[in-house]
C-alpha cells in the first residue's frame, strides 16, 4: 500500500485488500478514475468488478479499501465517510504527509461513526487487521 | 431458468444476509421490486426517488453496465447474472 502510494502520488491512490479468517493474503491495485485525483478517488468500476470476482473465485472476502492521502492526515474526510458504503470492510488510509508514511485502519459504519481499528503485521508481507479491539470511536 | 442477483456484503443488511438471489426474468427495476417486495427497503438502496439507479451504486448484467443497456429499465433475461456493487469512492476533500 505505501509503495502504490508513493507511486500515484500527487494522486491518491486506492485498492482492495482480501483475505480468509481475518487475515489479508491479496492486495489489488486498482485505478483512481476521479476527475480530481490528488484529491478524491473513484476505483474504476470495471475493476472492481474484476476485482470482486477475483476475490470469489478465489475462495476469499473483501477485507479492506485502502487509499492514500498524499499531504494530509490518514484519518476519514467527511468526504470518505459520505461515500463510504461498505460497513463490513476496514478503510485503511495511508498518509504521505511526512517523510514517514502513516497507515491507519477503520470501520465506517452506516450511520458514517468512524472507529479507529489496530493494526498488527504478523509477518511480512501478511497483516491480521484486529476485529475483536473496541478501538477509538469518533 | 431464472435471473442470479449477486450483491456485495455491502447490501447484505438490505437482503436478511442473503449476497445471492435468484428472481424472474425482467427489466431492472421489475427485477428490484420483485427483491424489495421479499426484502422491504432494498429498492431505496439501489433506485433513488425517480427511479433511476444511484449515482453511487454500479449495476452489471454479466459485464454490461447496466446504465449503458437502459438503466433502470434494462431488459434482464433469463440465465443472466447481475451484480449491484456499490461504488468505492472518498478522498481527502
């Protein structure tokens, strides 16, 4: 995620994370089609549909959507909790704000309440998000 | 043969938990009603008042959009798949 960020950057960039029993093993880049890019995405939708049939076949769950916020906080905009629509996954947001690249995970829920979720990296290149911390809630 | 309605987890809640449905051969919104009659409150999820689809929810009939075939009242025939998937969108402002 931090190296699709890096490399879209000033655009943000944005992709799917899956996985079985609350673990990720499949990371899909996807195209950013805003009219804005640096400062709103759209995933394309044809890959999402690719994607989400990727993730089917491949006996897997949509855990997380990842997007990269290049000069701000990686926290929800009220923009991101407007279009967030999917309760069930994590939103991950990756800050370029610094020269340290900040990874932070949450829940939006239907009602658009953000809860902050901990981030635990298991071992490389495999990350178990925690579904079972009550987290911060805002 | 019948029509498979496929919808993400996204919609879950609006189906009893159900992502996989099977409905009679129709246009979309015939084929939205017949869901939102077992399911009360799906159609608000996916048409908005005028009956047209939401601008944030994409609807395919197998790798068709479904806003280039008609919209809301493309024909869906039998032995078609559709998936209703919300789009995936935000940003910083």
């Amino acid at each position: 995620m931090i190296s699709h960020a890096r490399e879209e950057a000033p655009r943000e960039a944005c992709g799917l994370l899956a996985g079985r029993g609350g673990g990720i093993t499949r990371l899909i880049r996807c195209a950013n089609v805003h009219s804005t890019p640096t400062t709103r995405y759209v995933i394309d939708p044809r890959e999402q549909l690719k994607a989400f049939r990727t993730i089917e076949g491949a006996g897997e769950e949509l855990v997380a959507i990842y997007h990269s916020h290049p000069v701000s906080q990686p926290y929800p905009s009220p923009t991101d909790r407007a279009e967030a629509h999917y309760p069930d996954a994590f939103y991950i947001l990756v800050s370029l704000r610094t020269g340290k690249p900040e990874v932070r995970a949450f829940r939006i829920d239907a009602e658009k309440f953000v809860r902050e979720v901990p981030i635990a990296v298991e071992r490389r290149g495999l990350a178990r998000l925690l579904t079972n911390s009550p987290g911060r809630g805002h | 043969m019948a029509v498979t309605v496929r919808l993400p987890g996204a919609l879950r809640e609006a189906t009893g938990g159900k992502t996989k449905l099977e409905v009679s051969a129709g246009t979309l919104a015939d084929i939205i009603s017949d869901i939102d009659r077992r399911h009360p409150g799906f159609r608000s999820r996916v048409l908005d008042d005028s009956g047209a689809i939401r601008t944030y929810v994409n609807v395919y009939i197998g790798d068709d959009d479904a806003r280039a075939h008609g919209g809301a009242g493309a024909a869906v025939p039998d032995g078609s798949e559709i998936m209703v998937i919300p789009a995936m969108a935000g940003g910083s402002a």
